[in-house]
C-alpha cells in the first residue's frame, strides 16, 4: 500500500492569508486580456516547479482501527519550449536521476529520448507490453516506461483554459486572481456542486504590467484505496514559471526527427 501511495501527491505548502476584495464573476477585464496574450503566444516556455516537502506520514482511521501511510509528490521537475514552427520539446527530471525528453511535432506525433535512446510512441507501448509478458518479472526497463509513455503535453494555456469560464468566481489580493474550481468524478468544473466534488483545484494567477507571469496550481484529492475504499487526501502543490522570449529551431538529433515520420515506428505510419 506505502508503495501505491508514494506516487500520490505530496501536501500543499502553507501560505499567508492575505485580505481580498469580494469575489469577482469570471474572469476580471485584466486578467482575461493577460489569458488572451498567452493564448495567442506562437513561441514561449514555461517550467513547472514542485512544492514537495518530501514523505509525509498520514493516520487514516478504518473499520479495524487506525493505519499509518506514507505519501509523496513523485511529479518531476518539467521545462517545456514552444517554437514558433509549433514543436514542443517537453523535459522532465525526477529527484532520481532519471530524465526524460519529449519531442513533440506540431501535428501531435512524438519520440521520446529515453535511457535506451529515442523511441517512438508505438515502440514505447510495444515495449511496455512486452514488459507485460516477461515471465521473470520487470526489466531494468520496466520502471521508467509507463512514465515515458505519460507525458503531460498540455501547454499552460489549455492548462488555463477551465478558469476562463465565465461561471467561475475570482478574488483578488494585489497582483493575483484566485479562483477555486471543484473536481468532480469526470474532471474539474466550474458548476459549484460540492457535494458530489472528491476534491479542488484552487490556482492563483499573478498578472504584472498585463502580462501573466507565473501561476500556482494546489490540487486537493481524496483518492480511494484497498477493496476497503480507504479515502486518503493526496494534495499536489505546483509553481509554472512563464517566459515570453522567442524559442528557436528546437535542437535534437536527426535520429528524434527520423523517427516523427510514417513507417519509423510512429502510430501514424
């Protein structure tokens, strides 16, 4: 069970509570221009920093009296570029030592640079199927493949784009916009329902001179475990640092570019 739950989400940071004026219905006038900017924004790169105060003890009560669980934030550190020509280049760094290039063409096919070099989407899932049948267990392969396979390649402003709609309700403190979005069974919503909510996304814009330069996205789930529906509360807390400067021709090996093509082992081909 401790192994299952140290791939969920580490607790949020604390923060002060500063006083906000009342809440302000959908998108305020100043932030939906800086949301339409970064929405326009043909090249730009952006990095993803997570609080995680490493393995953090949790007492669940259950029908046969307490249990004590070990959680933690096991997302990487992520760096993602956006050229102009509409290639991606998404890089993740796990506190591991394992680190995982994703390449992404602008029509959405992808090669990801592994530690046993770059492999297509279909090779990828070829090889986690063979993982699957090995009769003497996983690989040195075997832990580091659903992870290539997982790549998150939503950009920040379709990561955004939930908090545009205009049911949703902001405050302000300053130079940020808060706006808190219940997640319900199938995925956020803006529609207020919290009794059938299983947790929260609450994100904090900071907007300075009209242009959004970094937000913060909490995420407080309660997940379910063990055939006991055991609910534990996994809590994410993450840092997106935005840059506006040009991204130029994404540099990668040919061998990353062979592979984008029909018939290199590319679901397409």
């Amino acid at each position: 069970m401790t192994r299952n739950l140290t791939r969920l989400a580490g607790l949020c940071s604390l923060a002060v509570i500063l006083p906000v004026s009342p809440a302000l219905a959908g998108p305020p006038p100043e932030l939906a221009a800086a949301l339409q900017y970064l929405r326009e924004q043909h090249s730009y790169s952006w990095e993803v920093i997570n609080g995680d105060p490493g393995p953090v003890e949790q007492d669940i009560e259950t029908a046969r009296g307490p249990i004590k669980t070990v959680i933690h934030n096991a997302s990487p550190h992520l760096k993602g570029r956006l050229s102009a020509s509409g290639e991606m280049l998404i890089e993740r760094d796990w506190p591991d030592g394992l680190t995982l290039q994703t390449l992404v063409a602008a029509d959405g096919a992808q090669v990801t640079n592994t530690p046993a070099g770059w492999l297509s989407q279909r090779e990828i899932l070829e090889a986690i199927a063979a993982e699957r049948l090995r009769p003497d267990g996983p690989s040195a392969s075997g832990p580091w493949l659903p992870l290539a396979e997982a790549v998150n390649t939503r950009r920040p402003a379709e990561e955004l784009e939930p908090f545009l709609d205009p049911r949703a309700e902001f405050e302000k403190s300053g130079e940020t916009y808060i706006c808190t979005i219940p997640i319900m069974a199938e995925g956020p919503a803006a529609v207020r329902d919290e009794s059938q909510a299983i947790g929260r996304v609450i994100v904090s814009l900071h907007v300075v001179g009209g242009v959004l330069r970094d937000y913060e996205l909490k995420r407080e789930i309660a997940r379910y475990v063990t055939r006991a529906k055991i609910p534990i509360v996994a809590n994410s807390d993450q840092i997106v640092i935005l840059s506006y400067l040009p991204v130029g021709r994404i540099d990668v090996p040919e061998e990353a570019r062979a592979k984008l093509k029909p018939g290199r082992g590319n679901p397409r081909g």
